[in-house]
C-alpha cells in the first residue's frame, strides 16, 4: 500500500493569514502531485499540481515540493472564507496509472 | 456535456437488491477510476480501468462488480451489500502512462444501504 499521509486538521486561521498544508508520501517513485480541495458533500476539485522540486505558485496558492524529503504542502495566502474545505493531498505512481490519497485536512478560514 | 458525469446523485437501496452506478466521462482520457469516500477515511480506490481493460481490483468484496464496455463509460454494479457499504462513491477519469494528468471526478453517488 503507498501511503499519502496528513494531518486530519481541523485547522483554523483567521481571514487574511495564510494557511499551510502539509503532506507527505512513501512512494519514491511517485512523478506528479496534487492538491484538491472538497466542500462539503461535493466531490474533488484540482486547484494545484507539481511535478519539480521547488515552489510553484498560482494566484493565492504555492504548491512546494521536496522530493529528498517525501515532502509536498500547500500554503494559501490571503485567506478567505470560501477557501473552508478539505483539502486532499494525491500522488501519482511512476508507472502514471494510480492516484494515492491522503486523509486529507480539513481547514477552516475564520471571517 | 462536459467533464465526469455520475448518475444517481443518491441511492438508497435494502440490502437484497441490484442497482448499478454509472459514469461517462467526455475528456477523451482512457483511464477510469473507482473511488469509495467513507467519513474520516482517504479516498479508497476500488477500480481501475486503463483501455478498457481492469488493472487494478484493490480486494473489493464480489458485492462489488465493475463494467467498463468502453473508454467513456464506466458501471459499478451492487448487489447483496451491507449497510457498511454506504459512502460517496466517485468516479474518475485520468490520461493513462501520462503522470502529468490529474484525475477529474465526477459529482459522485451518494449510497445509502438500509
């Protein structure tokens, strides 16, 4: 079994703070890594993929990537409300056919 | 249409009978996934189906059989299950081989077994 691992959460910031997400995985061989957010009751949704060590960032969003380290987070800036959610943590296996889950974290952005 | 289309939104169903999940997908990928979303548990990934053929059977009891007749559409038939069943269950579709494509999930099933 590969394992994605997080923590549960809950996480809280205050409007405005910037929230980091952590996640890491087993699986050496593992290429590309994602991050999705769910609302409550809706499924997954891609907000973020990285596939090189380092950081890559869009909009309010850098995904950061450590692969020495097993390593990939998240880190949101500006807060908002609308950013409560869980967000999950997915990795991809070498072979590009599976996608490994974490449990995921859930955060909440306080107005 | 577009994207992952899942079908029914919710179910309910006793535990004698047959009903079938189903799932379209309109992205041109060839890769279709299974997922069940039990509270408090990760994504738990039941099937994979990479051109139309099964790869991947992670241990799901034979209460659980999957159907994919071809790369856009993929069934999960139920019979017999239990109430420990009922959970989201999603579908997904991804590029095979490609490691840079995410997965798209659909809106998924909300299973109810009384």
């Amino acid at each position: 079994q590969k394992e994605v691992e997080q923590n549960s959460g809950p996480l809280s910031v205050p409007e405005g703070a910037i929230a980091s997400l952590n996640c890491t995985y087993s699986d050496r061989g593992s290429q590309s890594f994602f991050w999705y957010r769910q609302y409550s009751g809706k499924s997954p949704e891609l907000i973020m993929s990285i596939y090189s060590n380092g950081d890559k960032e869009d909009g309010r969003f850098t995904a950061q990537l450590n692969k020495a380290s097993q390593y990939v987070s998240l880190l949101i800036r500006d807060s908002q409300p609308s950013d409560s959610a869980t967000y999950l943590c997915a990795v991809k296996n070498g072979a590009g056919n599976q996608f490994y889950f974490g449990t995921g974290t859930s955060l909440t952005v306080i107005p | 249409e577009t994207g992952v289309t899942q079908t029914p939104r919710h179910l309910v169903m006793g535990m004698t009978n047959k009903k079938s999940l189903k799932c379209e997908q309109h992205l041109g990928h060839n890769a279709m996934y299974w997922y069940k979303q039990s509270a408090k548990k990760p994504l738990e990934l039941m099937f994979v189906y990479s051109l139309e053929e099964r790869v991947e059977n992670n241990s799901v009891p034979s209460r659980f059989s999957p159907e994919c007749p071809n790369s856009s559409h993929l069934f999960l038939h139920l019979h017999t299950l239990q109430p420990e069943d009922s959970a989201l269950y999603l579908c997904a579709s991804s590029q095979d081989r490609h490691t840079s494509t995410e997965a798209f999930f659909g809106q998924g099933t909300r299973l109810t077994v009384v």
